[in-house]
C-alpha cells in the first residue's frame, strides 16, 4: 500500500510538472495545444521515471538502461491515449483543452501507468 502512496504522490508531481510545462506553452506563449501537450508529457515522463527509479519503486539494481528502455515502451503507449484522449476530447466532444487534458490524465494514471510501472518496468 506504502508503494501505491507514493506511486500516486509521483504521478501527481509528475503531471504536475506536464500540466505547468503544457499550460505556459499554450496559454501563455500560444503554442499550438497538441505540440504543448507533446512536450509537457516528454517533461511529465522524464520527472515520472527518475521519481520511479529512485524514490517510489526503489529499483537501483537493475540496470537503469533496461528501466529506461521498459519505461519508455510503457511511455509511448501512455503518450498515444493522452495525446488521443485529448484529441477526441477537445475535438470531437468539444471539451476544453486543459479540462480534457484532466480527465484523460487521471484515467491512463490509474487504469494504466501504475500497473506497467509495477509489474514491467521496475519489477523486483
């Protein structure tokens, strides 16, 4: 249960780092919100495997070469349903970007991310 605590509090710092990145590129500096979207959650995933490794998962033997390569499997797919999700969100259920970019986030965190972290990347 500690684990998926701090699984959680990673993610939440994770996106948070996503959401900042992403929201100042399109909000303030006008970014295109697909391209914003891109580069938040490259930042987003960078943050969330270090977090990982390190402090979550505790996975320091294993060789950060394989890690790197399982997470970033884990992360294009990961990336595919955000970037979709808000695509089909904001495009074809008309919902705001940044709330879209919400919504998604929190369903492919809990129904995706956390398992293949567990179970595939940093497996003991």
């Amino acid at each position: 249960m500690f684990t998926f605590l701090k699984a959680q509090a990673s993610s939440l710092i994770s996106t948070a780092v996503d959401f900042l990145v992403t929201f100042v590129l399109s909000g303030f500096l006008g970014i295109y919100y697909l391209l914003a979207n891109v580069i938040g959650i490259t930042c987003g995933g960078i943050t969330n495997f270090l977090l990982g490794r390190y402090v979550v998962f505790s996975s320091k033997e294993k060789k950060v070469e394989t890690q790197a390569f399982r997470y970033v499997l884990v992360w294009l797919g990961n990336f595919a349903l955000n970037i979709g999700g808000v695509y089909v969100c904001t495009e074809w259920l008309q919902i705001d970007d940044k709330i879209a970019k919400v919504i998604v986030s929190i369903i492919v965190g809990f129904s995706y991310n956390y398992v293949l972290q567990k179970f595939f990347v940093f497996k003991k």
